[in-house]
C-alpha cells in the first residue's frame, strides 16, 4: 500500500495478497466492502473476508469469498488477493 487518503493504492502481483488489520465493526446484519477505482490496472482481485466475536476468534477463522453483504458478528478481517 502506498499513498494517503484518497491517494492510496494498492498494488499486488498475481499471488501476492493483502490483509487489512482486523477492526471491530459491530454487530450488523448487513455488512458491505466497497471497492473504489481511481487509477487504471490491470488483471483481478478476489475479496474475502472474515467476522467474528472477538478479535482474537477472527484472526483464526478462514477466508470467505466476499459476493455481497455478510452478517458481521462484531470484528471483520478483510483480504485482497491479487
């Protein structure tokens, strides 16, 4: 990652990922990752994410593929696969 604020970008290789730290988000029924685009690239990204009640219970849970809102449980952990 490099840049701030609107200036971040993320840059992966195939095969290299991208861990966020893992937040307390709260407990919702409709949890969404949005992805925004603001300089051009190439190839895919997969998204997948996480949630969990506590932090330390996220952190040890597997990746699920991310395809629309999710329940959060409390703590969400997001992945971007390149």
């Amino acid at each position: 990652m490099n840049g701030t604020g609107d200036d971040e970008a993320l840059t992966l290789d195939p095969g290299e990922n991208w861990e966020y730290p893992t937040w307390y988000y709260g407990v919702a029924s409709n949890a969404r990752i949005t992805k925004d685009k603001y300089q051009s690239g190439s190839g895919t990204i997969t998204v997948y994410y996480r949630t969990g009640i506590t932090k330390e219970a996220t952190e040890l849970l597997g990746w699920t593929a991310y395809s629309g809102d999710f329940a959060s449980l409390g703590w969400v952990g997001i992945r971007v696969e390149g």
